[in-house]
C-alpha cells in the first residue's frame, strides 16, 4: 500500500499564507487549528482555513513542491488555489526594472 503525502496550503486570519507538507492531513489541520505548536507560523493567525491540498505518493516530489509553493508570491498562490491555472504562466514571469543612462 502506498503512503500518501499532502501538500497543502492554509489561509491564515491575516490573510497570509502557509503552507506544508505532512503524511496525515487531518491530524496537522487540527495541529493547526487547536495552536499545538506555540512555535508554528500559524498559532498566532488563527483561525486557518485549509484552501488548496495535493496528494503524492512520493514524499520526496511532496517535499519538492511545499519547497516550490513557498517561493511563490501571493498572487501564484490564489491563482493556483482559485484554479486560475492559465494565469500561473503570467504571474510567473519576474518584472525587472530597467535604468536608463545617456
């Protein structure tokens, strides 16, 4: 039998982000939730609610991707989580400034 992984991402009560990774999706929502981790991003946002998850069957891809979803921006993720996928390839693109000099 296959273990699965969760790659998940929760909204926080300031309206930021988190996101994890973790082998029992319903025990570390109530981690979450209930603040058993005084120390964890999230004890201080709650409530959290629980707005995108993805299951793998390879800890090491899951860990990959929570890896990956970090670094996106805000933008990436609600686009992600609003199932806007045609809009990832544009909120991917890195705006640059450019300095002119004469």
């Amino acid at each position: 039998m296959l273990k699965i992984s969760y790659v998940y991402i929760l909204k926080c009560s300031d309206k930021t982000y988190y996101t994890g990774v973790t082998s029992n999706l319903d025990e570390r929502l109530f981690q979450h939730e209930s603040g058993f981790f005084k120390s964890c991003y999230t004890y201080r946002r709650r409530p959290v609610e629980l707005v995108f998850f993805a299951e793998f069957t390879d800890i090491t891809i899951a860990i990959e991707k929570e890896k990956q979803l970090k670094r996106w921006s805000k933008a990436k993720k609600e686009a992600l989580i609003n199932n806007e996928y045609d809009s990832l390839i544009n909120l991917a693109k890195k705006k640059f400034l450019f300095s002119i000099q004469f």
